[in-house]
C-alpha cells in the first residue's frame, strides 16, 4: 500500500485521513478495526514522513500531530474509551 502512494505528495494527508476514520469506527466498537490495525497505519505514516522520497508537508505534520494528541488526549480522558485508546503506541 506504501508503495503505491510513495513519492506522492498527498499520500501522508491521505493516510491521516483514513486513520481518523478507522478511529472514529473504532470508538463506535467497529470490531474489524482493531489496535493492530490502528498500530499499523501510524507505523505506515511515520515511516511516509521520514522516507527520502517525500517531500515535506506542514500541513500534513499539522494534520498528523493533531491526530496523535486526540489519541493521548481520549488516553488521558480514561473510562471505557480511555481503555481502547490505551494499548496503542503514539
């Protein structure tokens, strides 16, 4: 999947998208969203914003900082949420 989207310069805000809306399903108790695959897709943009081949983008950092301190924030917050949030690794 990287692969197909490497060198393009939306491809990070792309993959920001999708995993706010893998989390958003999360939440809602979504089972085919699991920790794993949440765990995966910030693997996958880390390694996105880090490779050679992109260039850098402001606003995508923006976009992808703003999305891990929701998921610290939902951590933090605790219950059952908080519980969900917690074997995920920002």
């Amino acid at each position: 999947m990287s692969n197909a989207a490497r060198g393009s310069t939306g491809s990070v805000t792309l993959f920001v998208e999708i995993l706010n809306k893998y989390l958003y399903f999360f939440e809602k108790g979504n089972p085919q969203i699991t920790v794993a695959a949440i765990q995966s897709l910030i693997e996958l943009i880390t390694t996105e914003m880090h490779s050679d081949s992109s260039t850098p983008d402001p606003a995508a950092d923006a976009f992808f900082a703003s999305t891990l301190r929701y998921m610290e924030f939902q951590k933090q917050k605790g219950g059952a949420i908080g519980e969900k949030y917690e074997p995920i690794k920002v």
